[in-house]
C-alpha cells in the first residue's frame, strides 16, 4: 500500500486495516497483529501504528487483553 506523506499517514493505515477486518482477513478472536508488526509493514513509525490501532479500537472493532495484545471483535 502507497501511503500519500503528505496527509496524516495513521487514518491511511486504519483505513486499510479496516479494510482487512471487513475482508475477513481476521476471524473474530483471532490475535490481531501488534503495533510493531504493523509499524514494520507499513513503514511507519509505533506510535502512528498505535493511533491506527487505537482508532480501530475506539470503533468497537478490537480488544486488548492486558499483556496479550489485541484481538478481533465479534459479533455479539
């Protein structure tokens, strides 16, 4: 994914996070990838990853377990 810099990058990467989450690319329950992963693929810095994570969060689409990560939200 080509990230247009001159915008804010992190509503860019929630975007396409989100896209995989309505995809399916997640299964609810399943161990979302971490911020340092996400932060890696996208070549972005952790705490744009972080916002990105945060947003989707806010959303009701993730959960995080304390010292487990996040995880994919389902339907319930």
């Amino acid at each position: 994914m080509d990230l247009d810099r001159s915008v804010p990058v992190w509503p860019q990467v929630a975007g396409e996070l989100r896209r995989r989450l309505d995809a399916g690319q997640y299964k609810p329950g399943e161990r979302f990838p971490g911020t340092v992963d996400i932060a890696a693929e996208f070549d972005v810095s952790q705490s744009t990853a972080q916002k990105a994570v945060a947003a989707l969060r806010s959303e009701g689409r993730l959960y995080t377990v304390l010292g487990q990560g996040s995880f994919v939200k389902g339907d319930e």
